[in-house]
C-alpha cells in the first residue's frame, strides 16, 4: 500500500469515527442532555456546536472561548444573544465586538438589544468597538443616535471626534427629533448646510448660539438675506456685540441698506421711549448726516414727540421746508380741527346760556295762584 493509500484509509477512519460521535452529540443537544452532548462534541473538536451547548450549561467563559476557535458570525451571534438572555453582559460585548465589525449584522445586534431595554449595555459595546480596526462608519453613527436618545450630553464630544465617520444627514434628523440645537449647528457646519445652521442658532439662541462661530457661518450663508436678519437678531439679543457682526458682514452688506436700517431702528426706539428730547438729538442727527429722506421719515415716526417750532426752525435753516411740508400740513390740519371743536363746544355754551328759563309761580295770600 503506497503513502497515499494510507494516508487516505486514515482520514476514512476518522471520518467514521467522527460522524456517529456527532449525530450523537446533535441528538443528545436536541434532547436536552447537554452535559453528554459537551463531552461528545468535545470529543471531535466541534467547537461551534460545542459553544452552543456550553451556554445551555451557564459556562459562558468556556463558551465565548469556543466561538474564537470556530471563528463564525453565526456561533458569535447565538453566543452573545445567550449571554444577554442570561444578562452576562460582559460576555456579550466581548462576543459583540466580533459581530458589530459586520456592517450587515449591525442591525439585528442592535435590535436584539434594544428589544429587551439594554441600552446602556448597548451603548458600553459599540463605545468599545470604536478602536476596532474594523470600525465602520454605521457603528460611528448609531452611537451618534443613541447618545441622542439616552445619553444627550456625550453626543456633542463624540461628534467632534468622529464627525468625518458618521452618516451626517441621518444623525442631523436624530439631533433635530432629540433638540440638541447645538449638535445640529454642529452637523450643519460640517455638512456645509450653513443657512440652516445659522437658523438655527437664532430660533434657538439659549442652546445653540455661540459668538464666535455665528460669526465664522454667517460669512458663508448662500442667502444674503440671512444677513440682514442677523443684525435685527443681534440688536434684539446681543446688541452690545453688533459692532463686532457689522465688522465680519460688510464686505456682503449694501451699505446705504444697512444704514436705513439703523436709521429706522433708531427711530422706533425713540418713538416707543415716549423721550422728546431723544427724539429731537435723533433729528438734529440726521441733518448733520445729511440724511435727508431719513429726517423726513423721522418727522412722522416722532410726530407726537417734536415741537413744530423746532421743526420749522430746522427744516428753515437747512433748506428741507419743502421735505417738511407733508409735516406742517398734517401739524395745521390737527390744529384747525382742535380749534373747530373748540368753536363748537363756545357755540353751544352760548346757546345753553340764552335758554328762557321758566317764570316762577306767583301764589296770592288765600294760596290761590
């Protein structure tokens, strides 16, 4: 018999003995008999099946050390489920970091444990497998959205660290469903979403806006108008820092825009403190400016609050009485309806006092009248 043939009737001879130990061994797990089970399928070296049975027994050490020598998804997963049905945590995530590297079994792990409210153990597994070398983009991002749901106050850490190894658009729907404002600013940024993320800062200025990088997003924005409504934001939320904003944006501000719109803001600022006398400073102000239209919208926006003398003597000395004539006809107007009505209420005093009044009765001394 050569070398060949007897290499070949050796493999036929373990083959044989191998076989019946097995069906033995399958048996014996189906029937429940897991100790006889574990010798037999120790016995031929199946260390799946042996990793499966192992766990029936409790032996949970023994049985994530039989999954490494069979090196399968499939015995990982029954393991680790197993462990987590028996909340052997540790065990899990150590079967776990051999699942979650499987961007297609990611899934069903992350179910299994949500399913049954293990999301803290869930959490503690895939912050482990982020050293992985296998680590993939949807470990990063499911993270991303579980710290969103029960750990809010680790997302935003993570998302600086990772941001380039996460799924944006899905996370970005994960931190706007959570209102994390200042996660979503993040994510904005990063996604070079910048009008949306500079919204966002001003719908929710408390959580989300940070000075220094509204100032950096706002230069990029697509829609110019986003800048002009980030100078009434400023004057109603940080009106001492406008300075600073008016410094980044006036390369994309048309300046005779901006002006007006100072200008106006200053003067219903002047209207609604009921001051005449600022009124009157904010006049003077415009003349000296040469802010023509500005002094004549002044005029009506101020109305109650300016003495038309004063205007008249301005509007003389500065050759805009014709710009204040609109002005000085409605002063007129309301002066003569005043005196009308003090006419009428002299004409009715006078017609009141000219009134015959009644002769008295005159009663003789019997009482007669």
């Amino acid at each position: 018999m050569g070398v060949g043939d007897r290499c070949f009737s050796v493999m036929q001879i373990k083959i044989m003995r191998s076989k019946p130990h097995e069906e033995v061994g399958d048996r014996c797990y189906e029937e429940g008999m897991y100790e006889a089970a574990k010798l037999l399928y120790s016995n031929v070296s199946n260390f799946a099946r042996l990793a499966s049975t192992l766990v029936h027994l409790g032996e949970y050490q023994a049985a994530v050390d039989n999954s490494r020598k069979a090196s399968s998804t499939r015995t990982w997963k029954e393991v680790c489920f197993a462990c987590v049905d028996g909340q052997e945590f540790r065990f899990a995530q150590l079967c776990g970091l051999h699942i979650v590297i499987h961007a297609d079994e990611l899934e069903e792990l992350m179910c299994y444990y949500q399913d049954r409210g293990y999301f803290e153990e869930l959490i503690l597994l895939l912050e482990a497998a982020l050293g992985l070398e296998r680590a993939h983009m949807g470990m990063f991002t499911e993270l991303a959205i579980l710290y969103s749901k029960f750990k809010p106050q680790k997302m935003l850490e993570h998302l600086e660290l990772f941001w380039s190894r996460v799924n944006i658009p899905k996370v970005l729907r994960a931190a706007e469903q959570a209102h994390l404002w200042a996660e979503l600013v993040f994510l904005y940024d990063k996604y070079e979403e910048y009008d949306n993320a500079v919204l966002t800062m001003m719908s929710h200025p408390t959580e989300a806006w940070k000075e220094g990088q509204f100032k950096d997003i706002i230069t990029k924005v697509a829609n110019v108008e986003l800048c002009y409504r980030a100078l009434q934001f400023y004057l109603d939320y940080k009106p001492l820092l406008i300075n600073d904003l008016l410094l980044v944006l006036s390369p994309r501000l048309d300046h005779t825009w901006t002006v007006s719109f100072f200008s106006k803001d200053a003067m219903q600022h002047a209207a609604e403190s009921r001051d005449a006398e600022l009124a009157q400073k904010l006049l003077q102000w415009f003349l000296e400016e040469g802010k023509r239209e500005c002094f004549a919208a002044c005029l009506f926006t101020c109305y109650d609050l300016l003495r038309p003398d004063m205007v008249l003597e301005l509007a003389w000395r500065h050759n805009l009485v014709d710009l204040a004539m609109p002005y000085f006809i409605q002063v007129m107007r309301e002066y003569l309806s005043k005196v009308d009505k003090l006419d009428a209420l002299e004409s009715l005093r006078k017609q009141e006092e000219h009134v015959t009044e009644p002769a008295p009765l005159v009663f003789d001394f019997d009482g007669h009248e």
